[in-house]
C-alpha cells in the first residue's frame, strides 16, 4: 500500500499569526507535524510526506528541517483545492492516494492516517475515507463545533452534521445507542477525485452547514470511515492550544 501524506499549511491565520512556523520545542510546528507521520512505514518502505505551502517562509522552514515541500498558490478557496494543485506539482497519478493531515495537528497518531489510507485501499467504491470515533457525552454531542457522522451499513459515511445526529426522538436529550460518532477531520483521497473536486460546484448542504466534506457526497462520491477507539490528539488553533501542546513535547 502506497500513498502519500499532503500537509496543507497556510501562513495566514486570524487566531494565531503565523501558525504554522510557531515553535514547539525547537521546531516549527509544520516540521513537527511532519516528522511525527514520517515514522509511518510499509510493505515498500516508508510513506512520502510532503507539505503544500503558500509562501517562501513555510518552504524555507521545511528546506532546513529536510522535510518536502511545493508552493502553492495563495488565493485557493480551500484546503482541497490547494492539495489538487500540489498533487498536480508532484504528477501524481489518478489512481494513488493521498491523505490531508492538517499542519495544525502535531499530536496525530501515525496509525490512525495508516488506517485512513489502508481504509480507501480497500474501498474501490469509495472517492474518500476519513475517520470517526465515539461520542461519550451529551454535551459534546449537543456541541456543534462538534461535527457528527452516521453511516450506512457498509460503513459509507450517509451525512455530516453540526446537529445531534442521529436524533433520540423517544428521549430527547439523550445519547442514541448505539454511541453516535464524532466526525474525526483527516481525509484520504483518491487523486483523481481531488482533481475533479474543485470544478464541483457547491452543494447547499455544504454552505448551511459549513462543512466541506458535504460537497462530495451531494455529487454522489462516497466516503468511507474508519472507526477508531482513540480521540485524536488536540489540534492547535488558539495561542491557548499552543502552549498546552508545547507543554506536553517539554513533559
């Protein structure tokens, strides 16, 4: 099983300037993150990983660390999009695998963008895979910066929802057994349909609920989702997420 792992990293950021060169214990946190997934190895050797940057600053940080890098371009609409251009910079072919692994997450588990890319591996059906786990709390499955993901019996994503889905109607208020899922936001992709993906247009579903994995399944691709049994590794979006993930590369 090949495949490669495309870290999008954008340097603009309105909560935390600069986010993807912050330090963390030494290193920028793009450099971290790609350090930590290129432990992922296979049957042919170990994983390619390759960060599409959008400025000179992020390839600079990257060139020195001995971590791959392409220029994007800067004015792409979406994480998506700037992956499609880098997989057209790296002549990747339509049938190989990509996975998203977003520069803002120095703590995710090598094992979990594994099994995401096995997961599409298996799947010929499937344009995507991405992952889930289990909601435990009422609150969290109240939350709607928690997105939540109900599947159909193949284990094909069916929507994605800010809302509690799926609804207890006989007990309102409670959680649905079995546990509802919480959408986990890493994507494989096949690279043919990352190409496609910008020339779709918009759904509405997608807008509503702004929530970009919508687009897919509104033009009928299917998206295959690997259940986990571990919450993933928290991902830095405030100076607060920052100096807690800092704290734990010290401890």
């Amino acid at each position: 099983m090949n495949f490669t792992v495309l870290i999008p990293a954008r340097l603009a950021s309105t909560r935390l300037p600069n986010k993807p060169l912050a330090d963390i214990a030494g290193l920028p946190m793009v450099v971290r993150v790609a350090q930590r997934v290129s432990s992922i190895t296979h049957d042919s050797g170990k994983v390619r990983v390759v960060v599409a940057a959008d400025s000179s600053e992020i390839m600079a940080a990257c060139q020195s660390h001995q971590v791959e890098a392409v220029l994007t371009r800067t004015d792409h609409a979406s994480g998506s999009d700037r992956l499609a251009e880098a997989c057209q910079l790296l002549n990747l072919g339509d049938e190989e695998i990509v996975i998203n692994v977003q520069g803002d997450e120095p703590l995710i588990a090598p094992a979990l963008v594994q099994a995401v890319a096995r997961l599409l591996s298996e799947q010929p059906a499937a344009s995507m895979s991405t992952a889930a786990h289990a909601i435990e709390t009422v609150a969290d499955f109240n939350n709607p910066n928690i997105v939540k993901v109900v599947l159909d019996s193949n284990g094909m994503a069916l929507y994605f929802s800010r809302a509690p889905i799926p609804f207890c109607r006989d007990l309102p208020g409670s959680l649905p057994r079995p546990a509802p899922l919480r959408h986990i936001g890493i994507y494989g992709y096949r690279v043919g349909f990352l190409r496609q993906y910008p020339t779709l247009s918009q759904a509405p579903m997608e807008s509503t609920e702004a929530l970009e994995q919508l687009r897919a399944l509104w033009h009928s691709h299917r998206i295959a989702v690997h259940i986990t049994d571990e919450a993933p590794g928290a991902g830095v979006d405030t100076p607060e997420d920052l100096e807690r993930v800092r704290r734990l590369f010290r401890a």
